[in-house]
C-alpha cells in the first residue's frame, strides 16, 4: 500500500488527468487544491513528515488553522500529475495560526505550492464561512471557450449568467447561483485571491476575464462536473455566435421559472428579468 492509493489521492489525480485531457491544462496552467476531512489525515498520517521546515505565507489566513491540503505544484503540468504524483503534487499542514504551512507529503525535489496557493486559501476560507464544512475542493482550470467568451460579452455577471443558461436544459439547475465575472488581474497575486474570495460568498464560479474559470465544490466530482457543465455551454455559445449573433429562439424566463419549481431551486431575481 502506498499513500496514493488512499481514495481522496486518487480521486485528485483522476481530476487532474480528465482536466489534462479536456484541454484545460497546457503546460503548467492551472492548480487544484483539496481540503482534507479528519479521517483522511488519520488514514494518510503514517506517511506524513511533521518536521518539515516552516514556510511562511505572505499573509496569515484565519479560519485555516490545522488544516491539511493537497495541492499541485507551482510550475508543474497536469500532464505529468499521473506518471509522477509525488514531485507533482504534494500535501501542507497549515499552523494552528494559520500563518505557516509545512510540506508533509509530495512536492519532492524542492517543489512548492501552486503560485495560486493564496488564492486557493482565501477561498477555502471564503466557503467554510459562507457555506460551513462541506466545500472541499478549490479548482482553477484555463477554459478554451469561457476564455474565448470574455473577448465577446460584456464582463459582468448577469449577461454570462443568463447567455450559459440558456445553452443547456439543465445549466441553471448546476449552476442556480450564476456565475461571478471579474476582469483581468495579474493573477499569482493577492489581487485576484482578495476579489475571487469576495465574489466566492455568492458564487461556486468566477470567471477570470482572458484567463479561465475558478470554482469550488464539496467534492472532486461536483467540482469537475460544475467546470465541465460551464465549459459545454460555452462552447455551444461559441458555435451559436459563430453561425448568427442572433438566436431564433432560446429559453425564456418563463421556462427558467418552471425549471426552478420543477427541480426545486431558487434562481436571484437578478439574473430573471
Ligand atoms: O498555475 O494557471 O493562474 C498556473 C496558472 C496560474
Ligand atoms: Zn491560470
């Protein structure tokens, strides 16, 4: 038995290999981030080096304290995550202060964290507080065709929420909240960690204008399946826009309304008018 056998290991890898394939992974873009349950550090620890050197975090993020994450590397490509999981991607403890992290697992060779790791706490954070314990994973992947969109519609969310669902039957069931929609920002930086963790209290997704989509989600699946979704009605936008700018037809408010009462879903009012 090896520690990558253990299921959340395996059900990261398997997320990260499916975002490799999409396409949504050139290179070293994007980073994926998973909060560990308790269970899962009492099945893992055996493997895990408590002594391992202090890092410390450009500022302390409060809520995290004594929490364990695995997370991808900083300039690692998803292609190789399979073949090569622990140089690739490894496992932090955060300190009780949430101001320091050890890597107790993976990232060997001097391997970091994602430059996103900032980022991917603020908005583990932002869930835990908005949404309590359940939300787990944390996920930036660069979207070919969201990306292509943010050269098309305006940067604001309710144009790309109503536009995405009325793409697919069952977007506004996926996704109720909507989207969020934020220009470009340098990313790596506190910038985009502070305004994607503000619009995280609303949203499970952000588009990042030019850039890709980064969302949240209680597990692997509900994460990949919310990246996918959006993705699919992105690229039927794209194939509708490329054809005509103007549709025949579409699904009305009316439809969205009986959708919501159908599937039992609340839909803002904002995004309904
Ligand atoms: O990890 O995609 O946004 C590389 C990136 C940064
Ligand atoms: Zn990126």
């Amino acid at each position: 038995m090896n520690i990558t056998d253990l299921g959340f290991i395996k059900g990261f890898i398997r997320m990260a290999a499916d975002g490799y394939n999409k396409g949504w992974h050139e290179r070293n873009g994007g980073n994926l981030t998973y909060r560990l349950k308790k269970s899962e550090v009492e099945e893992a620890c055996s493997w895990f080096n408590q002594n391992a050197p202090l890092i410390k975090l450009d500022s302390a993020i409060p809520g995290l304290g004594g929490e364990y994450f695995l997370v991808t590397g900083s300039g690692k490509f998803f292609r190789n995550i399979e073949q090569n999981p622990n140089e690739n991607i490894g496992i932090c403890k955060l300190d009780e202060k949430g101001a320091n992290y050890r890597v107790v697992w993976g990232l060997e060779n001097d391997a970091v964290p994602t430059s996103e790791f900032p980022s991917h706490l603020m908005n583990h954070a932002a869930k835990i507080r908005a949404k309590g314990d359940s939300y787990r994973v944390v996920y930036h992947c660069h979207t070919t065709n969201i990306i292509a969109l943010t050269f098309l519609l305006p940067l604001d969310a309710n144009v790309f929420t109503r536009s995405l669902w009325e793409m697919i039957t069952e977007c506004s069931i996926v996704f109720p909240d909507g989207v969020g929609v934020m220009p470009w920002v340098l990313c790596g930086g506190f910038e985009i960690a502070e305004k994607s963790a503000e619009l995280m209290k609303d949203y499970d997704v952000i588009i990042w204008a030019h850039h890709g989509i980064f969302c949240a989600g209680e597990d692997f699946d509900l994460t990949f399946g919310l990246a996918d979704t959006i993705e699919k009605a992105a690229e039927i936008l794209i194939k509708v826009l490329s054809i005509s700018p103007d549709k025949l037809q579409t699904i009305t408010t009316e439809n969205f309304k009986e959708l919501a009462k159908a599937f039992n879903v609340t839909l803002p009012e904002k995004f309904l008018n």
